[in-house]
C-alpha cells in the first residue's frame, strides 16, 4: 500500500463541479489500494477576491488580519472536498493549517514552515479516511494564523509528503507534464518523463509556471518524489522530477527551453570606472525593490563605461527614475532604456559533460540574424537576451537545433 | 472603566463601507474610555452563498465540514474589521471562535458553548486593544471547528460578557430598539427603554425577530445586560433589557403586541373521545418534524369531539397528509384546513397584578367584529388566532386599547 499526497491548484477546484470531480478521482486512487493525503488551493479567483475586500477596508492591510482573511479561502476548499467524498460513500477528514498543526514562523503572508504534526493525519488514514488539507497556511507557536505566501499549496503538499515520508507527492494542474518549451510557441514540443530538480529550478525560475520554486527546493532538500500531473486527464504519467540524472545513454544535453517575454534593459552610458560603481548603480534600485536580472559591465574605456542590466518591464518607469537620480550622483553621462527584450534560456544537467553547448546555441541564433544583446550562464543553464520580435523564431530554431522536437 | 461587549450582525457589517464605519463607531466607545470586545456576523449573504456552495457539492453536506466551511464567513469579517481599525490608528486583534477558545459541544452546526477563556482578551484588553471575536462559532473539545446555528452571533455576544463579567452587552442591528409592535402595521408603535428578559421571550418567539431566543435566555440565565441599539444611527439609547421589572407606578400592563401572519389550521372531525387520543394525532405530526402551536379539543358531543392546532403555513400540506393516515387509524370522520389564519399575541408582565387584561383583549376584538377561532395563555401573554384579513386591524385597535400609542 502506497502512502500518496495529491495536491489540486485553484482552476482544479474552481466549481463545484470539479471539486465533485476530484472527490471522484480521489476515491478512485483510494480505492485502488492507495493512502491518500490531498492538499487544496482556494477555488480560484477566490484569494484574488479576499485580497480586493481586504483592500477596500484598509489602505495597507495589517499581515496578521489579512492572513486571517485570506486563509479562509482554502478552509472553504476542504470542507467542500471532504462533503463531495462523503456524498459518494468515501470517508473524509478535513484540517486547516493551524488543526494539523503545520508549525510556521511568524512571518505573516510569506511564513516558512517549522515542523508539521503528522500523527493526527496517520491515524485517520489508518482509520480508513481520506485527509484533506488546507493548503498555502499554517499556524504560528502562539495560535495565530499564517500564510506561505502565493503559490504555497504547493509546498504545503511537499512539506506533508516529507514528513509523512510518502512514496510520492503528485501536483495536479493544469498542464499534464512538464514540456521541452511553450508548446503554444512550438507545437513540436514534447513532455518529459522525467526531469531533475536542478532542471527543474532553472525552468521555473525562467517562467514555465507549472511549479513553485519553494516546493521544488523543499522537495529536492527532502527528497520527495515529485510528480506533475494533469487534473483534466484520467489517464498520463505527468512528469516525474528526480533527484538523480537519468542513467540513460540517450539523456538529451538540453532538457528545454524557457523563455520571458516582458524584460527591459536599461544602460547607464559614461559611468566612471571606480571600484564600487556597480553597487552605487544598483543599491538604489534594489532599495526601490526591484529585481534586476542579467547584468553586463563593458570594457573600460577613457576611464568610463557602459552599465547595462534588465528588469520586468513593468519596473521599468520605476527604474529609470532611480537611474536619473543615481545620474547625478555618480557623475555619468545618460541613462536609455530599451523596453522590447526578450529572454531565451536553455537548461540541461548534460551541459556539464558536454563542451560547445553555448557555441551551438550562438550559431544556431546568428544563423537566423538573431543580434544577442546580453549572455549570463550558469552550470546547467545558459540565457541570452534578444530583442522581443524574434524570440518565437529563436525559441523554435533552438528546439530544433538541441533535437529537442518530438520523433516524427 | 467600562469592559463593554458590542455585537454587530450581517448588515451592519454588510460591506466595505459599513466595515469601517463600524471600526469607526468602536474606536469611538474606546476612546471615550471603554474597553471594547466587538463580536461580528458573516457580511449579509455571505453565509448563504456558502450555504448554497455546499449543496451544490453534496445532496446532503456533512456537518463537521458544512462547519468549517460556514465558519470562514465569520472569519473574514474578524479579519476586515481588525484591518479597518488599524487602518485608523487603532490597536485591534482578531480571534476566531478556536483561537478564543470557545469551548462547545460536538454538536455540529447547532453546537452549544461549554466555556470560554476569557483571560488571553483580559490580556489584550488590557494592552489596550479592541478584540474583535467570530461570532456563531467554536471548537469541540477535540479541536473541531463547529457552528451555534443560525444568529448565533448573538449567543456569542452574551456569552463573552457573561464570561468577561462585561458591564454590558450591546447587540447593534438595523432597528433602533425593541417596539410596542410592528410599526410597519401601527405607525403609532412606540420604541420601549426598557423590557424584561421574560417579555422580550414571549415578543420574540412570536415573531419579534430583534434578538435571538437563544441569547435572550442566557442573559436572563447569567444576567447580563443586554441592549438593542441601531449601528446605523449615531444616537439613541436602544432598549435594554433588563432582568427586574420596571418599580416606575406607571409600568404599563402590556408591553408589546406580537402578530405572526403564515399560520394554518388544521381540524380532525369526529374523533372518538378516547384517552390518549391527542397523543396518537399530534405523535405523528411530531415525528415528521412539524412544529404545532396552538391546539383546542372541543367539548365531546356523542363521544366523539373535534381536535383543532396550527402549525406554520408552509407546514400546512405535510401536515394534512400524516392527518389523512391518521384519520383511518383512529377512526375519524374528516380533516379540514383553514391556511387562512393569523396569530396576535399582547404580552406583558403587568398582566400578573391586572385581573380583566384578557377581557378587555376579547371585547376588544368583538367590538371590531372580529371572531376569536383559538386562545392560547401564559402567565405574561394571551394569544388568540384569528382571520388573516383581520390582522392588522386587530392590532391597531388592540395596541390603541391597552395604551400603547405614542403619546400625542
């Protein structure tokens, strides 16, 4: 008997319907001699709704209260899941964060988990339950309610599947499986079987949403098997992201390819070469909190040079009043920005055995005409940045060149 | 110092903007030197809509979980209410009825308070916070979340000021205080300073429907004082209700007239006048769950009498068809209905020391040429049933007689 942590996102339990529609895939997995441990999201647009009352009664919601608030919206989920079962004959206990007790801290809207009670949640699946749990929350050591912040149900599944040490912990959503790219940019893309944590990380970070950064971290820290799923499909093995490289000969050197679409590149022209330069440049910027991606420094020459880095294109207005302060300041000549970049990526363990990856991927582009404006690298990742209009093309001509499309 | 306990229903707390002008009518108790625990309803609908949530999700919704899905009405409310404080400055902490702890039974969604640890409040109270506590909810002793039924806010409200040893226990809802009678149907109907716990039972139970009956018997049982007042007017004493009878020599005879409009008859004829012939007409009706109210046995004529009741008018066709089985059993001749009828009811604790009160109600009546079909008494309340189309007229005169009427 298998001890399984099911987790099901916001759109999987967005009516009734489909709430009645888990219940029945659930049981379904109970029945075929499973252990079955469900983490829920709110219905969605349900948070969204919260977050928009909270705003209407406070300019600047108190964290506390608002945890209180929004933590509501997966309480609703599990009881609904835990009716639904009992409507089909199927026992069910629900808990909220604070009734299992996953222990966080006090970090109100952005709380980390300490420690989770599991003995509640082993004695009810013995007692021939299925436990549905309140994703995305938990409970401070002085009883008040906390949340994970966005995207948190995810890792409230791999938080349970560790410490009830589970034979696996599969992510139900909307997408059945992990894919070499977009397959709405290329529709030769195909889904993986397996992927590495690691890989998985660089995808996720670089903007294939199907997980949250947290929970793959969390779940490649505890070893937890994780597996991504479609919750629309009966049938389909997802993808299974693993701790160790597939032994296989035939192992791709690339895994996929992820890609943004909404980057600026802002450039700080006639900077002094002084030691610390880069740091007056982007302290301000990091204080007005904004993220800044890629960075590049030219090469020095009479004594000045150019400074160039990119952010979220929504950011950028922001940036570049920090910029035209810092101006002044540092003595440099002017600040451009460029508001239609892209970013393109590619990301595979098999890079590290394999020399002349990144030629490849430059030759692959400038055989295309593809001017790359920025490179940054990382062991097992290498991103360049280009302009918006050609990343369909560049994503596409990448997809093919790494023989990443699906066997004709 | 006074420790004041204020309780705001769902319109009060109906949306946004009624949030804050809540926030802002405690903070002004508070300022004017009071401590104040606030207890909140679900906004108005919310508990309908997850009410209908749960239907939609099972045909008949498991009660531990129509709890914990209930119970975030509440939840959000506490949450809004806190944020609204802050947002004016004000220091405030929400509980849910399990933070509290509210202690019931397992009775689920019509659990019954056990205990309540007032000291964490006393401590914040003390710290100089409002605490803002959900309404209408618990937690059993095995940390299950449960719910006091509908308007259970109220019991919560009285409760907590029972608890707390509270100077008073002010119930805010959207009329200004406790009337002699509808003045929808009596514009001359005058608002009472004060009532006693007893008559305000007998108002309530007959359709009065300001105050829970639930809470209104535990402030007599604990006696708090407990006052009806307007959230949505900024002055106004509301009525309290008071424990002692008024001392004042002019304490009126009748207090208030209470009227209820949906009411059925229901007439065996020919029943054998045979011990325990009540008990096997009114037995069944019981087992199908139908609430009877008034019930008259004539005088026997030839062995045989007419057994009369009332039950609500939504009741009436459920009711006739346990009669029509229970006609063959017991031998009867026939079961009529009249779904016509109206109840009216004066009652008043002064009614103990006036002899005539009841006559002078039926000359009233007879005057107008209204005929009296059922009587019913209490030590403080006559009620008689009556045409429907006669209501109204009936407690016009009814409330001009016992000197009711505003004084001109």
């Amino acid at each position: 008997m298998a001890l399984i942590v099911q987790k099901y996102g916001g759109t999987s339990v967005g009516n009734p319907e489909r709430i009645k529609n888990v219940a029945r895939k659930v049981a379904k997995f109970q029945a075929a001699g499973n252990q079955v441990v469900v983490v829920v999201s709110a219905m969605s647009g349900e948070t969204n709704r919260l977050i928009a009352l909270a705003k209407d009664v406070a300019t600047s919601p108190e964290p506390r209260e608002l945890d209180v608030v929004v933590s509501t919206g997966e309480q609703v989920t599990i009881g609904l899941l835990c009716m639904a079962l009992h409507d089909i004959g199927v026992k069910a206990k629900s808990y909220t964060g604070a009734q299992v007790r996953i222990l966080t801290d006090s970090a109100h809207t952005k709380a980390r988990i300490l420690n989770i009670d599991e003995a509640p949640i082993k004695k009810d699946l013995d007692e021939g339950n299925i436990v549905v749990v309140a994703g995305f929350q938990g409970v401070d050591e002085h009883g008040n309610i906390t949340t994970l912040g966005r995207g948190g149900s995810d890792t409230t599944g791999v938080a349970l599947a560790a410490a009830l040490k589970a034979d696996e912990c599969q992510i139900y959503t909307d997408v059945d499986g992990v894919y070499t790219t977009d397959p709405r940019v290329v529709p030769e893309a195909r889904k993986l079987d397996t992927i590495t944590f690691e890989e998985m990380l660089e995808l996720a970070s670089l903007g294939s949403k199907v997980l949250q950064i947290r929970s793959v971290e969390f779940a490649g820290k505890y070893k937890v098997k994780l597996r991504v799923l479609s919750s629309f499909q009966e049938e389909g093995e997802g993808t299974l992201i693993t701790v160790e490289e597939d032994q296989n000969m035939e192992q791709p050197v690339i895994s996929g390819i992820a890609f943004n679409r909404d980057e600026a590149k802002l450039t700080v022209l006639g900077v002094p070469d002084k030691p610390g330069i880069a740091y007056q440049i982007l302290g301000p910027v990091a204080d007005a909190n904004i993220e800044v991606d890629m960075i590049i420094q030219n090469v020095s020459q009479d004594g000045t040079t150019d400074f160039s880095f990119t952010v979220s294109r929504g950011d950028l207005d922001k940036a570049t009043k920090v910029l035209e302060s810092v101006k002044a300041h540092i003595g440099a000549r002017a600040v451009v920005s460029d508001k239609t970049m892209a970013k393109v990526s590619i990301v595979g363990v098999g890079m590290r055995s394999h020399a002349g990856v990144a030629s490849q991927m430059f030759r692959t582009l400038a055989e295309e005409g593809i001017n790359i404006q920025m490179i940054s690298t990382s062991e097992i990742k290498i991103s360049v940045a280009i302009e918006e209009k050609y990343l369909e093309l560049a994503v596409r001509v990448l997809h093919k060149a790494f023989g990443l499309d699906v066997a004709a």
